[in-house]
C-alpha cells in the first residue's frame, strides 16, 4: 500500500486501509476496499482528511505499514484518556479509572515493539481531538524513546529492581496523563501549549499552574508516583530554566526549577515528546509536515530544554517520512519510502515509482546518492525542512557529562 495525499487521490483509486473521521475518532469514513469517486473524494477533504492509504502494485510488500493492531492500540488508549478527562474535569479521577488507562497502555506497549519498524509521526487518528489527541501522541512518543533508551531509563532509576524499572507502561500512563491538570484550568488554557508562547514570553498564571493541578489530581488517584512527578515537572529543561519552582509544592523546603538529571527521566521523556508533538501543529492547530517538526525540534531554539541523550535519540529514531509514504525527489520522480536511515533519518531508503505497470521500480538509499534529495512529501514541498543528522549520545557520554 501507498500512503498519499488526498489532493492526489485520483478517481478510481481503491483505499487499502480504514479512512477514520479526524473530527470524530474513532468513527470510520470508509472501509477498505472501496472505489472512491469524485463526490467521495470531496467529503474527505472537507471532514479534513490530508492522506488515506492506497492500494498499488508497486508497494503491495508494505501493507503491514499500516499497522492497524497498532493504531486499535492507540485508539483505545484515546478513548480512555478521554474518559478520565471527563472524570477528572468533575473531580472525580479514580484510581479506577487510572488503572484502566494503564491497562490501555500496556496494549501499546506490546504494539509499539511489534510495530517498531513502521514508527510514524502522522497523527491522523487524532488530528482535531484536542487535549485527547494530545495525550495519546504524547504517551506513543514516550513509549518509542523509551523503548529505544531502555538501557537509559533502567540506568537512570537506581533505586529500582530492574524489572520494575523495564516496565514502559509508567512512561506511557505518564505520557498519556501529563496534562490532566488542565481540565482543572478550562477549555481557553486546554489549547495552550508552551511551544506556541515561546516566542511572546506569555506564561500566565493559569496556564502554567496545571502541572500543580495534575499532581494534585493525581495524588489523589493513586497514580504511580513516578507519573506524578512527570506530571509535575514536564516543563522542566535540562540546563534548568524550566518550571515551576519547586517552592510552590515543596513547602519552601526546595526553591527553583529542577534540571539534568535530577528531573527523572520519565519527565526529561515526556517533556521532549510534548513539545515534539506539538510542533506538529502551529498556533492555530494547522498541520505540520513531520519532517517539519523534527526540522524545528533540532534547532537551536530548544538548545538547553531536554536531556541530549533523549534528544539524539528521537531525532536518530522518529522518521521525517515513515515507510509507505509517498514522496517525490529532487529528479521529480514519485517515489515511496521503503526503509528507514537511522544514521540520515532524512535519507530514507525509497522505491522510485516508475509510470508503466511493466517497468521494473528502482530502489534507491539516499544515504549513498548525496545527489538526490527529497523535495516534497504527501503533496507538500519540504525540502527547506531536511536536516542534518546529530551526533549520537551515548549513555556513557551522558553520564560523563553530568558527572
């Protein structure tokens, strides 16, 4: 299968794969299988669908792309974040209700690791479900990095057995909770985000006491208390000048903001996946190209705001195109990503497209043909937004540093 734009969907194309409503998740559009027509294609991008999978016979070996046991996973973790939003906005989160969540996280997990190699950035389950939406992107990015930093996280959690410290459903249920307090705050500072306030400098008081009113809430939860200081302390940076000042909930027997490694690495986690999420979107919740949002993640702006082990590590294993995605190259052929570079993540391995059905395709590694780039992906032009690799952090490297 194809992932492609709809704007270069043609009529007459089958769909491979379920169509969802990214008004409504969880509610299917179309069902594979189908032919679409003009007046179909329309209804789509007007419900705000950007891609659907196709079906095509060049691509016919990359149909577990879609990875639909994935994305049910992911679903169901939605569906119940959504659920204990409500809960949490009557104030009556329970440890219920956080168990259940957790149980929810535990399917990604196993679906995350069986569906590692076709990790993506898209969010099309998600795209207009708010806060929801949010927290499940956040709780999938967390669970990738940790999974891929496993060592890390266990070397980082010393004073827990080793199994305790595997367990990636913590760093999920955190990912997935981070923002529970701002149902306490209402729905104007639910759509806040720090990434978008930067620039001004606004950080007003009600926006930035959610992370207090997530731990209170959470507390009262019984919620795994590493959760609760992610919860708490997602706004910390590494280099220290992040938030809150520890005064406000410590009784004024700690003062001012945490950094390195004293923010526990389930936080130093989730705050680069929120603001790695939310760079998917721009301040008036218009879609962003992934490799857009890794393109600003890597730049100096959030130099000093996250751990660099953690940082490297997504930008070295999040995709700026996932596979099954159409893209085209700096010689205007049409092409589909077929594999990722872990070493040049915007050197993807692709299959150039050919325009016979009896030509044979040609695979290509970017990687070793520095003459060709990719200059658009699913309809959009991104060539201003390729970027260089980083180095690699090792744990050793970051533990030398912080020594």
């Amino acid at each position: 299968m194809l992932l492609c734009s709809i704007n270069d969907v043609r009529p007459g194309t089958v769909l491979g794969a379920v169509v969802t409503d990214p008004q409504v998740p969880g509610h299917d559009l179309l069902r594979p299988g189908v032919a679409l027509d003009s007046a179909m294609i329309t209804r789509l991008k007007r419900r705000g669908v950007h891609s659907v999978w196709i079906e095509d016979d060049f691509t016919r070996d990359l149909d577990a792309a879609v990875a639909p046991k994935l994305e049910a996973a992911r679903m169901a973790v939605y569906a119940q974040l959504r659920s204990g939003l409500a809960a949490s906005a009557k104030g009556t989160l329970t440890t219920t209700t956080v168990k259940e969540q957790r149980r929810a996280v535990m399917g990604l997990v196993l679906e995350a690791i069986g569906s590692a190699r076709y990790a993506s950035l898209t969010d099309s389950l998600f795209s207009s479900s708010g806060q929801a939406g949010h927290g499940a992107n956040v709780a999938y990015l967390s669970l990738l990095t940790g999974l891929h930093l496993e060592s890390y996280v266990v070397m980082e959690q010393k004073r827990l057995d080793r199994r305790m410290a595997r367990d990636m459903s913590v760093l999920g249920l955190a990912g997935l909770l981070h923002d529970v307090g701002k149902t306490v705050a209402g729905d104007a500072e639910s759509s806040k985000h720090e990434v978008h306030l930067a620039d001004s400098g606004e950080l007003d008081e009600a926006y930035a006491g959610h992370v207090t009113a997530g731990k209170r809430a959470l507390e009262q939860s019984g919620a795994p208390a590493r959760v609760t200081h992610a919860v708490l302390n997602h706004h910390q940076r590494f280099d220290g000048s992040g938030w809150p000042d520890l005064s406000v909930v410590s009784a004024g027997s700690r003062a001012g903001a945490l950094s390195g490694r004293r923010i526990h690495i389930f936080a130093r986690i989730v705050a680069a996946a929120n603001v790695l999420d939310n760079l998917l979107r721009d301040a008036d919740g218009a879609k962003r190209p992934p490799v857009a949002a890794l393109h600003a993640f890597a730049s100096a702006r959030f130099d000093g705001w996250f751990d660099p082990v953690v940082r490297s590590a997504m930008l070295l294993r999040m995709p700026p195109f996932a596979i099954g995605t159409e893209v085209r190259l700096s010689d205007s052929r049409r092409a589909v990503v077929v594999e990722p570079c872990a070493e040049d993540p915007c050197r993807p391995t692709v299959r150039a497209l050919p325009d016979s059905s009896e030509a044979e395709p040609e695979t290509v590694a970017l990687s070793s043909r520095r003459d060709l780039t990719i200059t658009h992906s699913l309809g959009e032009e991104v060539g201003k937004y390729l970027y260089e690799a980083p180095a690699a952090v090792s744990v050793a490297d970051a533990a030398r540093a912080a020594a």
